[in-house]
C-alpha cells in the first residue's frame, strides 16, 4: 500500500485482497483547484488524445509492472 489519506488520517477503503498494490488518493485535500502535482491528478488515465504509436507501445510493454523497492510498492511520486 502507498501512503496517502492514512498519513493525513483519512479513512481509506479496505483492501480488496492480499494482492492489491493500488490505493486511490481522494481530491479533499485541494477542493479550491482542479488539479494538483499528486498522483491522483497526474496519474496516467488512458489514451483521450492523440499519443504516438512509441508512447502507446510503451505503456502496452509495461502494462501490469509494479515498482518494488525493499520488497514493497515503491511511491515513485
């Protein structure tokens, strides 16, 4: 799990099963603008605009890779 609303001691949803490596970071923390440098607001959310064929090839390559340090998710934020 990443830290996010559990460091500000916000609730979190529980985990959905031992394998869960995501954790959804709500948007309270900025409710007088649209978007933040977080990963919430930055996040890759799908091709909605023209990409190239090299960026779409390399998110199909990486699709489903996790970043581990130290045997946990690394927050690469």
């Amino acid at each position: 799990w990443l830290k996010g609303p559990a460091a500000r001691g916000v609730a979190s949803p529980p985990a959905a099963g031992p394998g869960e490596v995501l954790r959804w970071y709500g948007r309270e923390a900025h409710a007088d603008f649209e978007v933040c440098a977080d990963d919430h607001c930055q996040r890759y959310q799908g091709i909605t605009k023209a990409i190239s064929p090299a960026a779409a090839e390399a998110v199909r390559a990486t699709a489903g890779e996790v970043l581990l340090f130290g045997g946990e998710v690394c927050d690469a934020r």
